[in-house]
C-alpha cells in the first residue's frame, strides 16, 4: 500500500509527538505542526490525505483555520480533536466541512479505525461513481440534468453529502426536486444497495404519523391487531427521507429528535427502544426559521436536521436549465408513453422560458405529458395545452401573432422584474437598519440565511457590520 500522508496540528508537544509514533507505526507519512501558522506552511507545499487539527490553539483556533484547511486540502479528509464535548462546537465542525469529530482524551485505536472507516467509504464511493451515468439515465435524478451554476453546485453539494452520515435539510419550493435530490444523496452514498424509505408529512393524518415513523406492538391500542414495524425500522441500514418536514406535529417532533439523537426508536406500546441504524434527510418547501418563531417547530430539532443544507433554486432563477430538462423528460415520457417525441424546436423553448412556473420541474413535466398525450404524432401539438398555460404562453396559441413576438422584450420579462425589485427591496432594508444584516432580513420577512444568499447572488455589499448573520 502506497504511503498514507496525514498532518497533525497540535499545540501540545507532548501529545504531537505520541500520536506521530503510533502513526507512522501504521505505516503513516506524518508531517506536524505546533499552530496555524506552522500547518499553513505545510498545507501549500504538500498533500495530504488526512489531517488532524486541535481546536483549542493559542493564536488562530482550529475551528477558525478549518475552512483555510478546505480550500488547500479539498481531498483531505479533516478531523477535528478537542477535550470539549460541547454539541454546538461539534456541530460548528461538521458544517464547516470536516469529516469528523474526536473528543480527547481518545485511545490511537479509534482514530485508526475512524481511518480505516473512511478508507473504506472512499472505496464503496469510487464504486458508486461509476453508477451515476447508469443512474441518470435510468430516469432516477430526473431533476439533476443542468447547465446552470446554481444547479451545478448543488451537485456538489449532494456529492458531499453522499460520503458521510450526516443529516441534510434540503429547502426549496414545490415541484423543483427535493425528493430527487434526496434519491440521489442515497444512490451516491455506499447505502445505496440498502433501502430508501420516504414519507410526506402532510400527506398522512397526525393520529397515524407516530406509528407510521416508529411503529407500534400488538395490541398495543384499539384496532392494533398486528405488530407494525414503523418506517425508521424498515429503512435500516439505509435512508428515510421525511418530506415536509414543517408539517411534523409537535409530540412527533420530540420523538423524531431523540431518534435522532439517540439511534433508537420507542414503538408505541413497545420496551426497550430499538437501536436503529437510519440516514436521515429531511425536506421543505416552508421557511423552518419563521416556523420556529412562531412556535411550531422546535429550535433543538431544527439545530439537528440543518447540519448540512442543500437549497433547490425554482426553476424560473435557472431558465438555461429548461432546454436540457425538458429533452430529458420528454425522453422519459416517450418510454413510459409508448411515443417516440422529438424534441422542442427553438420557438417553443422560447416561449416556455418566458414562462414563471410557479409548480417548477413538475409542472414542466405535467405540461409536456398533456401536450403528448394530446399529439397524434411524435411533434408535439402545443395548441393542445390546458388553457391555464396558454394564457401565460402565448405562442402556443393559434393566432399569438404580434402579442408573442412583444413577449420576449426585456421590460416584459417578469424573471428581470423580480430581480430589480428584489435587489432594491434588499438595498432599501440595508440601509434602513444601517447594515445590520439580522434587522434588515426581519425587515424583508426573509430568514437570515435567505439574505446572506441574495446579497452574494446580487454581488451586494452590505454598507454595515459583517457579523450579524450566522454562518
């Protein structure tokens, strides 16, 4: 085997050095270093494939050096160390991208095997790579066909997040993809041959959401004539994936969160608890943050869930996708219709990305599916669309005439308006709160990490403090 190369960056000499023995006993190539200062050194002119960082440091803490780690390192797998067992700094570590997280004092024993763990997944993940293309175009991922920078980075983002266990919230409006995304996590992840359980919130009454997630004994209620697993046990070894998850009642809530916590679940009716061993990823089309204020969703539960957040942007912020998407779905729908179809021609796309859409990809997928059913041959006759759509693309019509040509000038494109209008509503807030960041989103009635990602997008600057949002 080929020299494994680790640094580890540790204040106390003592430490450093025991742990450097017993590495290069395992066969390590290991660099050291005393402070940030030392390591920044060595993260330029070297690679390495592990690094293990102290966060308690005298100078720059490890917590604050980390993300410098990242961008010098993107290979490495990083993990943390700390004699702190605090929750919040072991969360602070994960979201800012480390692999782990060890609490010290810690025998040489588990960090090797957390090593030979990571090794290990790396090798079912370069396995899995070599699935992707087959997976796409098998349909699954359908929504993850793009040509947009937004899109393009929430690939890596699921990318990411298919290496390790972490629990991801993922945000967007309905119809853009959520549940594909979430697909895809576990298609990527090396629990992809174990199951992939999904439950909508809202879609089940709240009397049977408790039993559905954690199941129930025999008799342990009216009507209980069989023991139910629940669905935290039937996606063992694999993912549930809990969509709207604003929906979630309360009780449930607390249930889910020491699930969470505690890898085990309490059936109704059932003693003791039963360890489970579930990937959790959790989605939303409400803002949890506004849900929170409003006493509905639990601050301790939304601390667990957004450890890693992926954001779906809606389809009419990404109108270079809609060729490329509509393509591939109209593929899918000639395989499941039957039909051979062609593809769009370029008048039609026009028209459909002056369009809103407010249901995004679902509603694409809904219209393209009416205008195919709806066509004798493999050209899709777009007169045949429902009315609702006709109104809002006028080319479709027959007769559009002068009406669908003025549709493409710029003061006409609602997409330019809303961002104009955003942009000033943004810049208005801003200086209102003079640049506190925090007031001027409460101002806006939009969640803080809303603003921070609008201010990039519109290459903002914020005239005030830089330190009112949370990272």
């Amino acid at each position: 085997m080929p020299d494994r190369h680790i640094l580890l960056i540790d204040a106390d000499a003592g430490a450093r050095s025991r742990l450097a023995r017993v590495l290069r006993d395992e066969g390590f190539a290991v660099r050291t270093a005393a402070n940030a200062v030392e390591s920044t050194v060595l993260v330029e002119r070297e690679d390495f494939d592990y690094i293990l960082c102290d966060v308690r440091m005298p100078g720059r803490s490890g917590l604050e050096l980390l993300p410098d780690l990242i961008a010098e390192q993107p290979r490495a797998r990083i993990v943390m160390m700390s004699a702190s067992a605090a929750i919040e700094e072991t969360l602070d570590a994960v979201r800012l991208g480390a692999y782990d997280y060890l609490k010290k004092p810690f025998q040489p024993q588990e960090l090797l095997r957390l090593i030979h763990k990571a090794e290990e997944r790396e090798r079912l993940r370069s396995e899995n790579q070599r699935l992707r293309v087959a997976l796409r175009e098998e349909g699954r991922g359908q929504g993850l066909v793009t040509s947009s920078a937004c899109m393009k980075r929430v690939l890596e983002l699921i990318d990411r997040a298919a290496r390790f266990k972490t629990t991801v919230l993922i945000t967007g409006e309905s119809g853009v993809g959520k549940e594909v995304v979430a697909r895809t996590i576990h298609e990527w992840s090396d629990r992809s041959s174990m199951p992939f359980i999904a439950i909508n919130c809202r879609a089940i009454p709240e009397a049977l959401l408790e039993t559905e997630l954690f199941g129930h004994a025999r008799g342990a209620f009216g009507g209980a004539d069989f023991a139910r697993r629940g669905l935290f046990r039937e996606a063992e070894g694999g993912t549930l994936f809990v969509d709207e998850i604003g929906k979630l009642p309360p009780p449930i809530q607390v249930k889910l969160l020491r699930a969470l916590q505690d890898e085990e679940v309490h059936p109704v009716g059932e003693a003791p608890p039963v360890p489970v061993d579930v990937r959790i990823l959790a989605a939303t089309a409400r803002d949890l943050e506004t849900e929170i204020r409003a006493g509905r969703f639990r601050q301790d539960l939304y601390t667990r869930l957004d450890v890693l957040r992926i954001d779906i942007p809606p389809l009419r912020e990404r109108p270079e996708d809609l060729p490329e998407l509509a393509d591939h779905l109209l593929r899918r729908l000639s395989r499941r219709l039957g039909k051979t179809l062609r593809s769009l021609d370029a008048k039609a796309l026009e028209s459909l990305s002056g369009y809103a859409w407010p249901g995004n990809a679902r509603e694409l997928e809904n219209l393209l599916e009416r205008a195919a059913i709806l066509s004798a041959g493999d050209r899709l006759v777009l007169d045949g669309l429902l009315p609702e759509a006709a109104e809002e693309l006028p080319e479709f019509s027959s007769g559009a005439g002068a009406a669908g040509a003025s549709r493409n000038e710029a003061e006409l494109s609602i997409k330019r308006a809303v961002r104009r209008l955003e942009q000033d509503l943004i810049r208005r807030a801003l200086e209102a709160s003079g640049g506190n960041r925090s007031r001027a989103a409460g101002m806006l009635e939009i969640s803080p990490r809303t603003l921070r990602y609008k201010l990039r997008e519109y290459d903002i600057v914020s005239p005030g403090p830089l330190n009112e949002l949370p990272s």
